[in-house]
C-alpha cells in the first residue's frame, strides 16, 4: 500500500510539474485522466480491504462477507468511472493532437 502510494504521488507531482507547460486542451485531457488514476488508486485502495483484513475473502474460515460484498461493488463502480476517465482524457488529448 504504501509503494502504490508513493508512485502515486510521484506520478501526480510530475503531472503537476508539466502540467503548465502544456496549453489548454491538453492541460484539460491530462485533468481527467488524472481524475481516472484517483479513481483508479481508491479502488485498488479498497480492494486491500477486500482480500485482506476487514474482508479476508480469500480465506473463507475469516471471512467477512457482510464488509467485503458491498465494498467489492465499490470497488469496480470506481474501477469503472476510472478507466472511463482515463479514456476521455486520452481520446480528448489524441483529438486536440491532430
């Protein structure tokens, strides 16, 4: 969790850094797709939470069923909007481009 975390926050600072380099519609198409990593990274955040403790699903003598089944729909509702996100920012990006 916390190398996620650090590359995270390494790959924020340096979109960050650029960011005002870039003009407007470039800049806009790097803010949703960043908006989809932040997505993205609480999903994956939460799936911790999932396999591990509270939910231990992966071991069912331990198992919190009651925690891990409404927080595994959390997961891929943020996994969702995460990758759509991600894809409008880069099509957005591509079609400035050209």
């Amino acid at each position: 969790g916390v190398s996620l975390t650090i590359i995270f926050f390494a790959t924020v600072w340096y979109w960050m850094k650029y960011n005002e380099i870039e003009d407007g519609e470039i800049r806009k198409a790097a803010r949703w797709s960043m908006t989809g990593y932040s997505l993205i990274l609480m999903a994956i955040w939460f799936m911790c939470g999932i396999v591990a403790r509270p939910g231990y699903a992966l071991r069912p003598e331990r198992a919190n069923y009651d925690f891990a089944i409404p927080v595994s729909y959390l997961m891929m509702i943020l996994l969702l909007l995460g990758f759509i996100f991600m894809f409008l920012g880069h099509r957005k990006a591509y079609l400035t481009k050209r």
